[in-house]
C-alpha cells in the first residue's frame, strides 16, 4: 500500500510538472513595423447582427489585403468573456483580435491584457479618431491610454409604435411622469403599455438605469466615487415598480431583453427601453415584427440621457498577429467601411456617418440616425471603474428584490449603494 | 527501481497517470488557488492568504442563500424524482403493449441537454407567449412560476421533469432483475399487492434506489443551466444556487480564489453526506 501511495505522488509531481511547463515561450509578434501586414486573424465576436455585417465585408478587406486571413468565430454574449479570459491566460492565444464589452474593457486593460493602440490610431492615415463619439471614446480609453477602437454602441432608447401612439393621441414621454402615463393609457387587455426587462442582475440595472438619469440622479461622481444613494434613485426605483406593476406585462420579473423584443415584435406590447440598434431589426420587412415592420419608432429616453453599452475592437497583448489585427480594425473602422456598415443596418458610431444624406437614404430614415446621435451626444455607461461586471450584478440584484417585493425601495437602494461602493473599491 | 513494484501495481500505471493528469492536477491546484487571493485580473498582486477566502464565506449571506436553496432544491427534486420514478417503473414493468415505444418517449427529456431545457421552460411558461400560462388561464388559474415564491419550486419541477427518467431507468432495470421467487412465495402466502411492495419489492430493491438517489443527488447539486437560462439566481437571491454563483464569483467577478473556496465548501458537505450514506448502506448490508 505504501509504494502505491509513493508511487502516486512521484507520479502526481511529474504531472504537475509537466503541466507547468506550459507557460514558456511568451514572446509575442514583432512590434508595429512598415510593409504589408500578413498573417491570420482569429476574432471572437458576438452572435448579433452587427457581426454579420461586419462578415459580409470580408470579401472586400480581403481584395485589399491578400494576405490578411480573418476568422470570425461569433459565439453568444454569454460565452464569450469565458473564452476571451482563458485565451489571454494562454501561452498560445486562441484569439488574435477581440471585441470589448464596455464593463470590461477597465479590467482587462489594467489586467495589462490588451495592446496600448494610441501610437497605431496615430500614425494611421485619415483615420479621424475624434469623429467617432465622444462617450465611445472615453470608454475605450483607461488611465489615458486608448485600448479599444469603438465597433458598434447599444445606448438605450425608447421604442415605441408610431401607431399606437398617434391614435392614443400621444407624443413620445419627455418625463418619467409622462412615460408612466402613456404606458397606462396604451395599457390593454391584450396589449402591455410597456415591456420591461427586470431580470436580476444587468438587464434590470440597463434598464433602470434610464429611470434613474431620467429622475435626475446619477451612479458615480466625476471622482467614481459611488452616489447612488440619493433621493433621486429612490425616486426612479418607485416609478420603476408602479409602471412595472401598472403596465408591464403579467408575471414578467425574470423578463430579459429577449422577451420584450418577443412582446413588442408580436403586437403584445406597445413600446420597450431597449438598443437603439432594435429599430431597424424591427423595421425590416422580414424582421421579427412581420406586417408591424415599419410602425416603430425611435426616441431619447425620457430625460433625454441614457445608459451607453458599447463595444470596441482590441488586439490582446498576446495576439500572435497583432499588425495583421491592427490593419483589419482600421479598416473596418475607417469612415468609408464605417458608412457601408452603417447602411448595411450597423449601428453606428461615426458622427460622418450619422450626419450623411447618403447613410440617411440608403438605410434607415434621416430621423433614426439624428436620434442616435443626438442619444449618444449624452449618455454614459453603467458603470466605470475597477470590477464594473460585479458593480453592475451587486446593484442589479437589489433592485430586482425590490421590483419582487422582497426588499423595500428604501433598503434597496441603500444595500445597492453600499454594495457598489465596496465592490469598487476591492 | 520499477522492477521491484509487483507488476499488478504496474499495470496501474495508465490508469494513474490519466487519473494524476485530469483529477489530482486540477484538485491540488484549485485547493491551492482556494488559500490565495489569486484573481485573474490581479494576478501580480497574487499571495498567500491561509483560510481567508473560507472564513470570508462565513458573513457572505448571498453564499449561505445559495447553499439553502441547493439543498432545498436537491432534497425536493431527489424525492420527488425518486417517488414518481419508483411509481412509473412499477407501471411499466405491469406493462404488456407497446413496451419499447412507451420507454422511448419517457425516456426521451434525459436526451435533451439541460441548457436547452432552461431554455425551453423559459418559454413555455412565459405568461405571455408560453403554452402553459395559456392552457392554465383557460381554467381561470394565474400562476407566477418565476415570481418570488415560486421560482426555486419552479426549478424542482422542471429538474423532475428532465430527471424522472432516469430513476425509472435505474429502477425498472432494478425491478427487472428482481428474483422471482419471493414474489412467488408471497403469493403463496397470500400477502396483498401492498405488503408484498413494502415488505419484498423495497427491501429487495434498496440498494438499487440508494444508488440511484445518491447519482441523482451528485448531479442535481450541479444545477446550473436551469439557473443561467430562466432567472440568473433572481427574484433577490430566490434562486441562487451554489454552482451558479461559483461560476459568477470565478468566471465572472474573476475572484478564482474565493470561487474555489466556494466550491470546496460543496465538496466537503456532499462528501460527507455521500460517506455516511454509504457507511450505512454497508453495515445494513453485513
């Protein structure tokens, strides 16, 4: 029995060092150096539209960069940090480029996962950097050094039916009060005034988060710090219950995004806060909406500032082709690929691309993109700062309690504020 | 030196070095990231911290949550299981038509991987495009199945659901093997249906059903999908379970360290549970 057990651990240290030996070679691709970049590109993205789009212009990056081989893997949100994070703990990387959901882009950048980019948007030409928007842009950049090049935004807005409004004889709400008024008078039988995603965790925090702008308070301070603690929030977390209970659909508390896209496309809710990218799906004549397509509509959310999402492309510090990487994000997001996304249905992250009559024509309607730019003129992200994806949970599970009677707005809001603050700072 | 191992031991060898290389490895490892602080994205800043991350759990009240609802839901789910398996194996061995047909259909949930089930239920019992609330709505009844009391039984259902199957699978298989001549000499006797069950079926069929429950109970304390797919752990923490917030803690919040503290815990409760079960099993037997 003993030199079985001496021979187990003799062959449990060898396999502990075999399996230490991994991590060896780390030297990475050259540095940013002239000629014709060359090599392959493996790139995670999301399975949305947006990626699908940005596959359809392969063809083209590929005409001009023979020797740039993209692989897109496109994979649901949920699998995707998974991924991302183990590829950056490998010796050999799985992926050479990357898109950066914004509660991420603090943590991997300080993790020193991600390549500095300024010297490359530099020295690239007629790049334009300050075109893209501005609240884009600040996301990507992290203790004044830019990680990310802004892909495509998710800031919210109101998405209503044209329809419905203009026979109830109302105006998109400009106010909370306003809102909680129109969800109750479109409110019947068969149709929910509003549907709302309160499922625990981010999609209720996404969500209330435009509540709380709207009633005037705010989640952080010029200086990060915590400030949700506020008369404001209260108030945004009552009017968000009363609208839930009045006017959203029955037994909906575990509702996410998928949900309400369901209810508002299949004529069982008239209007949703959701990405302002969820017009033109729902406007496509073969979209979800089928014969509704056409009837919807997008607005500011009421108090006219919003929650920003957006995603950025990025070059992982281990990424075996980091110039090859680095020619396909400038590309992709120069102003001429930008406007061809963008017509194809992208959403938009470009002010040229916004303000162009041809973009207006060829896509979706002059009013749609002066919304979007005027939405991303004044909004800003759930959280900015050190363990944004743990903030953003520790709030969302709050209010969630609240919204099920579990907790009282007061305690909520009150543990929230605490919750984030410590999550903060650890 | 390998010469002197007698060569029973030798033809161990394999199976050691495979079992070393996918269990021991990765166990000492997460045992050892359980005692630090290491945290993926921090990983400079990595140290030793002694017992911290378990003492840490202790005033975590979203941990103890999780732990109560685990166990709530597995001893709910197992039982329920157990008790609607048992019943359906005794039908299905009475059975005399169609036998392969009807075990193929009852059987066919277990086919289905459980993230698909999570997702599938999401759906179904949605109150307002889901088949469910609709046919309940035609007799008058309005059920929350995700509202705050009923989530976690929600969940049950759904697990019993998917996991019936299997306890009937074990338990016919046990009945199956069953020797006759109890049964027959209880006939004899003159013993009703349910004496014969009490007194010959169960005790003769127990270790079948000790096994089964404890292969049931290992795999419902994994729930996850269940979790992820419908309500992420909400309403509050009504649905928190163990393997989801390990998941959150380590993949998410990138704390590897208190994750694997976490998992631990688990570890360390099943396996007593799954030790003193057996001891019992054993002196019953002898």
């Amino acid at each position: 029995m003993r030199r079985l057990l001496a021979l187990s651990v003799a062959l449990l240290a060898l396999a502990l060092a075999v399996a230490g030996c991994g991590g060896g070679d780390d030297d990475s691709g050259g540095t940013a150096t002239g000629g014709t970049p060359s090599g392959t590109v493996r790139v995670i993205m999301e399975e949305v539209p947006d990626t699908d789009i940005v596959k359809s212009l392969l063809p083209e990056f590929q005409k001009e960069f023979p020797d740039v081989d993209v692989q897109v893997e496109a994979l649901p949100y949920d699998q995707m940090r998974d991924r991302i994070v183990s590829s950056f703990l490998a010796s050999d990387p799985t992926y050479d480029m990357i898109v950066v959901d914004n509660p991420w882009m603090y943590d991997f950048a300080k993790g020193d996962f991600l390549l500095p980019l300024d010297d490359r948007i530099t020295a690239a030409q007629d790049f334009d950097h300050e075109d893209f928007a501005q609240p884009l842009r600040d996301i990507a950049e992290v203790d004044g050094a830019t990680y990310g090049v802004p892909f495509y935004n998710y800031a919210l807005g109101l998405i209503y039916r044209k329809d419905l409004y203009a026979q109830a004889g109302l105006t998109p709400p400009t106010t909370l009060a306003e809102l909680k008024a129109a969800a109750a008078k479109l409110n019947t039988g068969g149709r929910a005034g509003i549907a709302m995603q309160p499922q625990k965790g981010y999609k209720i925090f996404e969500e209330w988060g435009n509540y709380l702008f709207g009633a005037g308070g705010a989640i952080q301070d010029a200086d990060n710090a915590v400030v949700l603690d506020s008369p404001e929030a209260r108030t945004a977390l009552q009017e968000y219950i009363d609208i839930y209970k009045a006017s959203a659909p029955k037994n909906s508390l575990n509702w996410a995004f998928d949900e309400s896209l369901r209810a508002v496309a299949g004529d069982k809710a008239a209007q949703m806060i959701s990405y302002n990218w969820m017009l033109p799906t729902l406007n496509k004549a073969d979209g979800p909406a089928g014969k509704l397509a056409g009837k919807f509509a997008l607005a500011e959310v009421p108090g006219g500032k919003s929650i920003l999402g957006s995603w950025s492309w990025a070059i992982p510090k281990n990424s075996a082709s980091p110039d090859a990487a680095w020619a396909f994000i400038a590309w992709v997001t120069s102003k001429q690929h930008e406007k061809e996304r963008v017509i194809a249905g992208g959403a938009p992250v470009r002010a040229s691309a916004m303000s162009d009559p041809e973009v207006w024509e060829q896509g979706f309607g002059e009013d749609y993109y002066t919304t979007v730019a005027s939405i991303l003129e004044d909004a800003a992200p759930l959280a900015d700062g050190p363990n944004a994806e743990e903030m953003i949970n520790v709030v969302g599970e709050d209010l969630n309690a609240a919204v099920a009677g579990q907790e009282s707005v007061d305690d909520a809001i009150s543990s929230a504020a605490s919750g984030a603050q410590e999550t903060l700072d650890k | 030196m390998l010469r002197r191992i007698p060569i029973g031991y030798r033809f161990l060898t394999p199976l050691a070095v495979v079992f070393a290389a996918v269990f021991a490895y990765p166990f000492v490892y997460s045992l050892w990231l359980s005692l630090t602080n290491y945290t993926i994205t921090r990983r400079n800043e990595t140290r030793f911290v002694g017992i911290d991350q378990y003492t840490g759990l202790l005033d975590n009240d979203t941990y103890r949550q999780a732990l109560v609802n685990t166990f709530v839901f597995v001893l709910l789910a197992v039982s329920l299981e157990l008790l609607l398996g048992l019943a359906l194996a005794l039908c299905l061995q009475r059975q005399r038509w169609a036998r392969n047909v009807t075990r193929a259909f009852l059987l066919a949930p277990m086919f289905v991987t459980p993230i698909a089930v999570g997702l599938m239920f999401r759906f179904l019992l949605n109150q307002q495009i889901g088949v469910i609330p609709e046919i309940l709505g035609t007799f008058g009844l309005e059920i929350d199945f995700f509202g705050p009391d009923l989530a976690l039984f929600s969940m049950v259902a759904i697990d019993v659901w998917q996991w019936t199957p299997f306890m009937v699978l074990l338990l016919l298989a046990g009945l199956e093997s069953l020797p006759k001549q109890p049964f027959e000499a209880a006939r004899v006797d003159g013993a009703s249906r349910w004496l014969t069950f009490r007194s010959v079926t169960l005790p003769l069929l127990k270790p079948v059903i000790v096994v089964a429950v404890l292969l049931r109970a290992l795999d419902a304390f994994k729930v996850f999908e269940y979790v992820f797919a419908i309500t992420r752990g909400g309403p509050g923490t009504a649905t928190e379970t163990i393997q989801y917030q390990v998941y959150r803690t380590g993949i998410g919040f990138f704390r590897l360290g208190e994750a694997a503290a976490m998992a631990f815990v688990l570890v360390a409760v099943v396996l007593t549970i799954v030790v003193v079960l057996f001891r019992r099993l054993m002196r019953e037997a002898t």
